[in-house]
C-alpha cells in the first residue's frame, strides 16, 4: 500500500502540461509558414531569373568552345532541377489550409519536412557538384586569355564558395528551418492531443 501512495504522489507532483491556445498556435504556425514561403517565393523569382540569364548567355553569346556552352547547359539543367523541388516544396506548405483541417495541415508540414530532409541530405549534393562542374566547363574558355594568376584565384574563390556554402553556410539554415518545423508541427501535435 505504501508503494501505490507513494506512486500516486509522484504521479500528481509531475507537472501538468500546459493547453495551447488554439489561437496563439494557428497564429504563430502561420507566421512561420509565411516566413519559410516567402524565403521559397524569392528563391523561386531568383532562380527564374538566373535561369533567364543563363539561356540568354547560351543562345545569344558566340563561344568558340563547346566545353562553355555544354557547361552552361549543365548550369541551366541544375537550376531547373533546384527550381522543381522549391516550387514542389512552395506548393506542399500551400496545399492546405491550416484552419479548414488541421489534421491534413500537420500530415502536409511532416510530408513537406520528409521530403526537405531527403533533398538536403543528398540533392544539395548533386547540385553543387553539377553546378561546380558547369561553372568550370564554363570558366575554361572565359579565363581563357587571363593571366595564371587570375585563373588560380578565380578557381580558388570559386572551390572555397561552395566549401563555405556546403559545409558551413547550408548547415546552419537547414538546421534553423528543421527546428522551426519541429516547433511547428510539435505544437499543432500537442493541440490536437489536447482535442482528443
């Protein structure tokens, strides 16, 4: 009997959990939201607006080298691959809308984590080594008259950007983005659980 009182004591001491506001949660999960698809809006208009560049470069500029225009097509192909998953991602936080079924809102935002955690995982890999490598195909005929020098350090700043963006830069927006994900889908879990 005395371990059942001492059982029941610990059991009512435990902090109770706190009940969400309906209202604070859907307002502050809709801020985030706003926040993480404007960041993707932009990322879409940047990337059109690379992507126009780079074809304007490619049709319109006479190279004597097929190495420059193959690498700007491996450059055009990249940015279209990178614009199909934003706009694909765009388009999952868009899909519901979070006051008509919460439910399905919180399936979308864990479909939407799912599927960015599989494109930074091995996609921003590819993506640099394409880009990478259209950037250099490309570079050979541009940096073709240049002195050594310059080549070198065009080459180097080039290698160390895409270190400093895989390796540094990536990680820390990724991560900044997953926990506002986590916080987001763990409060409309904790308010669903609380409507159970």
């Amino acid at each position: 009997m005395k371990d059942f009182d001492h059982l029941m004591s610990v059991w009512q001491t435990q902090p109770k959990k706190e009940h969400l506001s309906v209202d604070e949660v859907l307002k502050q999960v809709k801020k985030d939201i706003r926040s993480i698809t404007s960041k993707l809006y932009w990322a879409i208009v940047t990337m059109i607006a690379t992507m126009a560049g780079a074809f304007i470069l490619m049709f319109f500029m006479a190279f004597k080298s097929p190495a420059t225009t193959l690498g700007i097509f491996i450059i055009v192909i990249t940015i279209a691959l990178y614009l199909y998953m934003i706009v694909r991602h765009y388009h999952i936080l868009n899909k519901h809308d979070l006051t008509q079924n919460p439910i399905d809102y919180l399936d979308s935002l864990k479909e939407y984590q799912k599927n960015r955690t599989k494109t930074v995982g091995w996609f921003y890999y590819i993506y640099i080594l394409l880009l990478s490598t259209g950037l250099g195909l490309y570079f050979v005929e541009i940096l073709e008259n240049a002195s050594v020098p310059f080549k070198i350090a065009t080459y180097g700043f080039t290698f160390i950007w895409f270190m400093f963006t895989t390796f540094y830069l990536k990680p820390r927006m990724f991560k900044n983005e997953e926990e506002k994900l986590n916080l987001m889908i763990d409060r409309l879990e904790r308010l669903q659980e609380q409507f159970d």
